[in-house]
C-alpha cells in the first residue's frame, strides 16, 4: 500500500526533522504502509531540508520506500512562475493543485462562506476552467484532489459535477497525467473521496492512471482512509496505480 500524498510540515506549524519523519515512518508501519511520498506544500519548500530527507531515507527504516513530492497551487496568473519554483531535480513527482479561485480560499475554513454569496455553477465552472489551464500547463505529474471544490458539500445545481470534470480528465489523458485518489475527504464535511466513485469510474473509461493519498497533516493521519480509496480503484476496474521516481512514472500492481 502507498501513501503519497503525506504534508510532514503541516501547514508550517511543525519542524523538519529526523524524530517528526521517523513518528511518519513509524505510523506507516503500524497500518501497513509500504511507500511514503512525503509531499509539501510548495509555499514551504524552504523549510525542506533535502539532506535529511536523504539520510532518512538511505536509512530504510521499517523497509518502507519513501519519495520526496511536492504539492503546487496553480493559479492563472502564476502559470510561468512555476518552472522556476521546482529544484525539479530533486523530486519524485510533483502533484498540481488548485485551492484558490481568483484570489478565494475556497477550502479553507475561514473562507467558506464565500459559497454563500456566489452561484454554485459559476463556481464549478471557474474552478473547471482553472483545473484545465492546470493539466495543460505541462509541470505536473499528478492532479491533487480533483473534486476539492465540493470539500463543504456544495453541489452544481445545473449539470452534475462529472459532466463538469469530464473535459478536464480528456486533457488529463491527453497530457498524460495522473490522478490522485485522496481520502482526505472522508475527513472533511463532505465526508467522501477525493474524487468520487462516478469520476473514478471514468477515469478508468478513459484509463488515466491513479496514485492514492491520504493527504495526512500529522502522523497519525497517515493511511487514513486508503482502504476505501484502494476499494473504489478496485470496483472502477483498476488493477494496477502508478509510482514515481525522479518524475518516471512506473506501472504496479494495486493492492493492499
């Protein structure tokens, strides 16, 4: 089983450091977790201290596989900015995401009720539009939580989420990208996976491959969630997820 989806700096409120990884580490031993890709958040990328994540790693603590991710906001203006931002040489992979809508947190939960004064379609329909701008720009490896927009459970009123994500998964095919299935949801109010069963599905029409994340903050996070995500790949038709290695994808069996 892999985890690769995995912030061990939170959102900047702990340290980069040996005892923190191990706990991690430690944590994905006990529920059975085989390959860690731990994946900041890129506006703490200077907190990451390569050298240490190299020598824990070179340690091979519990046998477990660990990778180096990062996970990057991609915004309409910020599109040429990216390249610059990755030290690309030294990452695994790199997962693309979007949590701002021009300028709006919309998962955060200080800016949630930023749903109550906008029109839910429109809102859909923007953040479609920045998911497809995000799989073209050719600087990502993997699509982060693809249906994030509905974290508070707010739904598109005038055609069904799939019929809004559909193009963007032809241009994440096209691309030749893959999708996360992130359990993190199951923790949030919208109490479901990242993405549903019914993109899943098409995902697998369309044979886009998946990795598996639990988006864990804190260690005992890790896992969290990953049998339901594993078990939705499964009822799709996946039998096989992605690993990555200095951005090479690689084919694998899925299994737990």
């Amino acid at each position: 089983m892999l985890d690769y989806h995995v912030h061990a700096l939170a959102h900047g409120e702990y340290s980069y450091t040996r005892d923190w990884i191990d706990r991690y580490i430690d944590c994905a031993h006990q529920v059975g977790v085989e390959e860690i890709g731990f994946c900041e958040h890129d506006e703490f990328i200077h907190l990451i201290d390569l050298d240490l994540f190299k020598s824990i790693r070179d340690t091979g603590r519990h046998n477990i596989k660990l990778k180096l991710g990062l996970e990057l906001d991609f915004t309409m203006d910020r599109e040429e900015l990216i390249p610059e931002s990755i030290p690309t040489a030294e990452y695994d992979y790199i997962i693309g995401s979007v949590h701002f809508i021009d300028g709006w947190g919309f998962d955060h939960p200080d800016h949630k009720s930023g749903y109550d004064d906008r029109d839910i379609d429109e809102i859909y329909h923007r953040y479609t539009e920045i998911l497809m701008a995000s799989s073209a720009c050719r600087q990502f490896d993997i699509v982060g939580h693809i249906d994030l927009v509905k974290i508070w459970g707010h739904r598109p009123r005038r055609k069904s989420v799939l019929a809004y994500l559909d193009p963007v998964l032809k241009s994440i095919k096209y691309h030749g990208l893959a999708v996360e299935i992130n359990s993190g949801g199951l923790r949030k109010p919208v109490g479901e996976l990242y993405p549903s069963s019914a993109i899943v599905e098409r995902m697998y029409d369309y044979d886009i491959p998946v990795t598996l994340g639990s988006d864990a903050h804190h260690p005992e996070q890790i896992g969290s969630g990953l049998i339901e995500a594993y078990r939705c790949a499964r009822r799709a038709g996946y039998q096989r997820c992605v690993t990555f290695s200095r951005r090479v994808m690689t084919v694998v069996p899925l299994q737990y």
